[in-house]
C-alpha cells in the first residue's frame, strides 16, 4: 500500500518510504510530566498512533520513541522562568522525581485508555540522558555554534542560514513578538538555550548537574536531539507533534542535530492542528481544559473520545464540544451493539476495505475512512478497519453483552411481569436495570439487554 503524508517541511504531501526496507524509525514529541495531560494534548499521541498502525497494515514494522521531559522546560516554553516540573514539585510539597513520576504514569494511563499502541516503544526520560546531551553541547562548541552568556550556553542561529526552515516559519517575527524578557546578552532574539546555569547560589535546584560550562540542567530542545539520535540514529524516517511545536521547539531542534552531525534529522515531519473548546483557545482563564478524567465523569467512554477524533482530518482544527462528543459515543454505541449480529463475511467486503486503504494512504484521511464502518456489513472487513482505527470494537461489543447475572434475572422477572401484562412492575424493574447503566431494547422476539458504552470498563 502506497502511503501519502503531508511534510512538514517541504510544504507537499509526499509519498512516505522508509529510509530501512520494511522497518520505519519514528520519534514523536512526548509529554512534560508537571500536569495531567489535556485532551488536546492527546490528539498529538492519537496521530502518532494512526500512523503507527497504518504502516503497521502495510506490513511494516515501527520503532517508536516518545520522550518524557522531566526537566528543562521552562514556564512560558521560553529560556526564561521556572522549570515547569519544579514549580509543581515547590507548590505540592514534592521532590522533582515525585512529580514527574506521578504525571508520566497519569500518562500512561492515558495512553492506555485511549488504546494508543506501546509495546516496544521506547520512552527515554530527559533526566536520564544528561550526558548524551552535554556530548551534543560540546560538539556543536567544538563546531562553533555554542556560546556563553551569564546564564548559559546558547545556540548561534546566525551560523545556519537555513534556520526556521520547518513550516517556513517568520521566526523574526515570531521572536519579536514573543512575551518573554529579552537577554541583552543573546547574539540573536533567534539564539535558544542548550545549557542553563543554576542562577540563585542560595537556593539549590530540584534538578541539577555538574557540566563543562558549570552546574545547571539542559535546554528544552536539547533532550530531543539528543535521545532521538540514541535510539533511532540520524536522519530517521519520520518525526510527529502539534503545529504549536512547529515555530521554536522543532525548528531547534533541527538546527542542533544538523549543525552538530552535517545530516538531517528526520525525512518527515507530521504535524496535527489544535484542538479548541467551544471554538475557543483551551485556557486555564477560561476554566475549559479538559482530561480523559473529565470525560469519565461526563459518562464518555474515552474510545468515543478517539472516534470523534477520527471524524477530522489531523490537519485541520477540532472544534470540541459536549454535544459533539456525546453523538460520537452514540454512533460508536451502535457500531459495537450491530457488531454481534454481523455475518462474518459479505459480498462488499473488497469494494468497502479498497475505499478504506485508499483514504486512510491518502495523508490519514480517517474522516472518509471512519464513515465506511457504516458500510460494513461483516466483522472481518470491521476487524480489518479497526487494526487502523483502533477502537477496539469486537472487544467492546464482547463487554458490552457479558451481562452478570443478578442483573438478567431482574430481567427474567421484568420479561415475565410484562408478559402477564404487570405494567407497573416492569415499568419498576426497568428503570431499575437502567439505573445501573444497562440498556434494555422490547422486541417482538422479545427484550434484549446490554451495557451502555460509558459503562464498560
């Protein structure tokens, strides 16, 4: 299967091939572990995971690595401010590694509930490859693009005149504009941080390391370059994150690899658009960030959360809303409740997975694909869409008619009050077994019952 993808940084959609027959190397932009994630935050890991397991179903196989930034991202996303994970640990009453633990294994958590694919991904912490970074450091000082200020060593961007190439960035602009204190002592408004020192003699670090340069903790951009290079070589086949990285972290990031090694750092860059709440930027002003957490409490299943993802294309913007996301579990509830009742193959099947193949290689478009399941009339061709999808369908819709027993015998007794025309009572005993999250369907055979999908575990 020929796959297309949209490249970041020629600006064209491409067709993809592995720089290795058979096997794709690809890096995607893990979390800072100071928070829970967001539900956008977690369109990035949905993206990743999509195109995982469409080179999956072309018969290749992925090494993936998603990091763990667990020091050196500073409030703001600048070089100046407090370390995200450190202001947490401050307020909470916590050590660093208390905190980044915690929120790395939220996380997963999430990863998990979201049925994103991770075996055999690796997930390299930023504090456990301190030296693998100051390696990268003193090569590009060896080289000429790092210098001193009083509080770090800082990348020359005026020493790599295709810098800001990803996305054809105006970083001129994006700098000026930027709301951060200006460093008098920066060469450039451009120049970003590899290495910053430990400022305040009085008060030490959370998280600090000895260095050629002095006693301090790596630059944001720095981890990437350095742990990617690690476990996946230079250039690999495919790097993944949001747009918002796009401007500052990933154009960094590609300035130190190729400054450093003379050769690029990755073939392809994908990155999916926002998410917005309400038509609205996700603010913590705005009271409208949102966590899979959030979704439970709201009765949505997180997969209903995923199938609503896939209703739009990843490079364009998602407009989330409570009623959107709500008929998203209501479409996926009757896919997993028709599933059962599927023949196990059917006449369509070819015509239905051709169209599939065809829009989920033309640059992931799920949109068309995930509104073939309405097609589908049999589980193999619904099996096959869901290697993609990852829904977990035929497993849900197992779940949803495992019914325990004390709560078909309240429908053994509901069906034999409505057949001696006891309306009261099976009135009674509906809404009993409703209550408990069950769905209960009067046919001319006769009742059915089920779980609804928030329900299911």
């Amino acid at each position: 299967m020929e796959i297309f993808l949209h490249n970041t940084l020629s600006g064209n959609k491409e067709e993809f091939s592995p720089l290795h027959e058979g096997k794709v190397l690809m890096y995607n932009c893990g979390p800072t572990v100071y928070f829970f994630p967001t539900i956008g935050n977690m369109r990035s890991y949905l993206l990743a995971d999509i195109l995982r397991r469409t080179f999956e179903y072309s018969g290749l196989e992925v090494k993936q690595v998603i990091n763990i930034t667990d020091v050196g991202h500073l409030v703001g996303d600048g070089d100046d401010g407090e370390d995200k994970v450190e202001t947490t640990a401050k307020k909470e009453g916590k050590t660093a590694e208390q905190i980044a633990r915690f929120y790395e294994e939220a996380f997963y958590k999430d990863l998990k509930d979201l049925n994103i694919e991770t075996e055999g991904t690796e997930f390299p912490r930023a504090s456990e490859h301190i030296d693998e970074q100051k390696k990268l450091i003193e090569i590009l000082e060896e080289k000429g693009f790092a210098y001193p200020t009083s509080d770090g060593m800082y990348f020359d961007t005026s020493r790599l005149p295709d810098y800001g190439k990803l996305g054809n960035i105006n970083i001129e602009g994006l700098r000026e504009g930027a709301r951060v204190e200006a460093n008098y002592e920066k060469t450039s408004a451009k120049d970003f941080a590899l290495w910053k020192f430990s400022q305040n003699k009085e008060e030490k670090r959370l998280q600090e390391w000895q260095s050629p340069w002095g006693v301090g903790f790596p630059g944001w951009h720095i981890e990437c370059s350095a742990m990617s290079r690690k476990y996946l070589g230079q250039p690999f086949d495919i790097h993944t994150g949001g747009i918002d990285h796009i401007p500052v972290h990933h154009n960094n990031e590609i300035a130190q690899s190729e400054a450093a090694y003379g050769v690029p750092l990755a073939k392809f860059w994908v990155h999916n658009e926002f998410l917005k709440v309400d038509n609205q930027k996700m603010s913590k002003s705005l009271n409208n960030i949102f966590t899979l957490a959030d979704l439970k409490s709201h009765g949505i299943h997180p997969l209903s959360f995923r199938y609503w993802l896939l209703t739009s294309h990843y490079r364009t913007p998602a407009n989330f809303t409570w009623e959107a996301v709500q008929g998203a579990q209501n479409a996926l509830e009757s896919i997993v409740s028709s599933y059962s009742e599927l023949k196990d193959t059917s006449e369509n099947d070819r015509e239905v997975l051709e169209r599939f193949e065809e829009a989920i290689a033309d640059d992931l478009n799920t949109p068309i694909a995930i509104s073939l399941l309405q097609t589908a009339k049999s589980k193999f061709v619904i099996d096959k869409m869901d290697q993609v999808f990852g829904l977990n369908i035929k497993n849900l819709s197992e779940k949803m008619f495992d019914i325990p027993e004390e709560i078909l015998s309240v429908k053994s007794e509901r069906d034999r009050a409505r057949g001696v025309k006891d309306f009261a009572k099976s009135d009674q005993l509906r809404t009993k077994i409703e209550s408990g999250g069950y769905v209960l369907e009067d046919k001319d055979s006769g009742s059915t019952i089920r779980k609804n999908l928030a329900g299911i575990v």
